[in-house]
C-alpha cells in the first residue's frame, strides 16, 4: 500500500490514463460497482470531469488516496471517511500506467507504513428502525 501525493494537479490530469476501470463507489450504507472509461476525463477547475460517463470528483473531498496491490487499483478516500471509491485498470497497459502514477506521485513511507491498514468509510449510527429498512433494500 502506498499513499499518493493528492495535493498535485498532475495526478489528476493523469488519471485518464487508466482507461477502462471497474469502479466500486462504497457509501456508509450501501455501495455501487459498475465498468467505466476514464478515457475521456478531463481536470477542469478543482474537478475531475468525466463526460462520457456522468461522473465528476471534486478534487477537495478527497485528501487521502491510496494505491493497493493484488490487484493493483487506486483507493479514493473522502475527508470525513464518508465514502470511498476505488478504481481498478481493467487492461494490461492501464495497469502498466497505474504503476508509472504510484511510483510518480507516492509520498515517503516510513518502515511500518506496510503494516498500516486502510479504515474503512465510517459506519453511521442508525435507529433500529433504519437498520431494518437498509436489510431489506440489501435483500
């Protein structure tokens, strides 16, 4: 696991490079997984935009990405740990890319940084009644 420097724009720009990715958007109540083609992404402003797909990311809502192994994707991580999104290259030649960026934008890791584990997006605390409706929507 390495840790990413999100404070530059180049990673950003950067990110269309990936291409066709499986993306997994993960709420504290209920998570999304869908293909998607970042070919057409775009940095515009604070945003990563991309078009084709609907999708558009505020640069400020993410202050912690990750880069995970086995198999190699990009773990996005919100600032109050409210969701997370990871992106996985689908194609040999974007996963070739994907380590180009890590080793292009990883920040110093320090000797236990290894040993160091992700927290997952924050549980919310529901009512009873709350966490009834949500098993049946998981159902």
């Amino acid at each position: 696991m390495n840790q990413l420097d999100t404070s530059q724009a180049s990673l950003w720009t950067n990110i269309d490079l990936l291409s066709k990715c499986h993306l997994s958007l993960e709420l504290p109540t209920c998570s999304f997984q869908s293909e998607i083609c970042l070919s057409s992404a775009q940095f515009s402003g604070n945003d990563l935009i991309v078009p084709d797909e609907g999708l558009a990311l505020r640069r400020r809502h993410f202050n912690e990405i990750f880069a995970l192994q086995n198999p190699n994707r990009l773990y996005f991580l919100s600032h109050q740990r409210n969701f997370g999104l990871t992106l996985t290259p689908d194609e040999e030649k974007a996963q070739k890319q994907l380590g180009f960026l890590i080793k292009s934008f990883e920040l110093e890791r320090g000797a236990t940084a290894r040993d160091e584990k992700i927290e997952s997006v924050v549980e919310p605390n529901l009512c009873p009644c709350c966490v009834n409706y949500a098993n049946i929507r998981i159902q």
